[in-house]
C-alpha cells in the first residue's frame, strides 16, 4: 500500500476517516488552553480537517501553519474558518517541508500513526529540523502493547517511542492521557519534546 496523496485523498472524498472525531481533542485542547497568545509559530502537519488549527485561530494565534498531502483533507477546515491565510496553508509533503521554516510549536495528532513505519527516524529528525531552540512537539501518540506494522494506524509502545525520541530530544515527557475521549482511554500518550 503507498500511503501517498491519492491514497489520503481517496480516504477524505470517501469519508474513511475513523480517526477524525469532528473536533479537537481534550488532550490537545487542554495543552492550547494554557498557552499565552503571543507571536508564537505553531505547524500542524498531517493536519487532515484542521480541527486543532481552528481552535488556535479562534483563540487568538495567529501564526498557525497547517499542512497535508490532500487539498481533500484540508477542504473542510478552508470552509470552516474561511478567513485563515491562504498562505499558512501548505498542501505537500511533510519532508519537503522547507528547511529554513522554524516553529517554536508542532502538535502531533495522529500524524505519526498514518506514516509508514520505515520513516520514524526520518519524522523525528524532521521535526527536530523544524523546531528552533526551545521549540517544544507537542501531542497526542496512540499507544499499543508491541509495535503495530498492520496500518494506517501504526502504532508503538512507550519504549519504543522513547527509542525514538529520547537520542534527539533534550527534554522528553511520555505520560498515558488522562483526558482522553472515551473510545480512545488508555490508548493514548500525551508527549512533550524540547530541543
């Protein structure tokens, strides 16, 4: 399966999209809820409807970039809140994502799981290219007992993700949610990563 823009596309336009739950999740929204509205910049990629990024807006950043593979994803979230910039939008690919781009803030939100597994190491040093000093990624993993190879979903367990993470990240925080929606309690990790 090549999980490329068709095959993301074709999910959207045929509304197969278990993971989207229609709103910003607690985890996340309790996370933006403590955050001083400032000139701060903040990337969602794999951003899908945006639901995040719509609540950052109404909230009052400013500086919130969206991006994902399918204009198809983001088409509901463009409808949502037709006065975001155009051009925080970004529609591509999350690795050709533009060196000199610097975030102090990326959420994660389902974007790690929808990858295919072969490209963890490249999305963690991604990432960490992405953020500037101090930059914190921020979000929710899905959590299982050994590490999932039948996907999208993909997903790890906490030694796994700390294997990941823990060789590139300053600081690493990787709790289970306790906040979670209920189909999904005691599936989810909540993540805090500084460079």
């Amino acid at each position: 399966m090549k999980l490329d823009e068709a095959y993301w596309s074709e999910r959207y336009h045929t509304n197969e999209t278990q993971w989207d739950v229609g709103y910003p999740t607690p985890p996340l929204t309790a996370y933006i809820d403590q955050l001083k509205v400032g000139e701060i910049n903040i990337l969602i990629p794999g951003c899908g409807r945006a639901y995040e990024a719509e609540y950052l807006w109404k909230s009052g950043f400013d500086n919130v970039f969206v991006l994902d593979y399918s204009y198809e994803a983001v088409a509901d979230f463009v409808n949502r809140v037709p006065d975001f910039p155009e051009d925080q939008i970004i529609i591509g690919d999350f690795f050709d994502l533009d060196a000199n781009s610097h975030f102090d803030l990326i959420l994660e939100q389902t974007f790690f799981c929808a990858l295919d597994p072969k490209l963890r190491k490249a999305y963690v040093s991604k990432m960490y290219d992405l953020l500037k000093p101090g930059g914190k990624l921020v979000g929710v993993l899905f959590l299982t007992e050994s590490e999932n190879m039948e996907g999208p979903p993909f997903m790890a367990n906490t030694f796994q993700y700390l294997g990941y993470f823990q060789p590139h990240f300053d600081k690493v925080f990787l709790r289970p949610c306790k906040n979670s929606i209920e189909p999904r309690l005691g599936r989810e990790l909540f993540v805090k990563l500084t460079k």
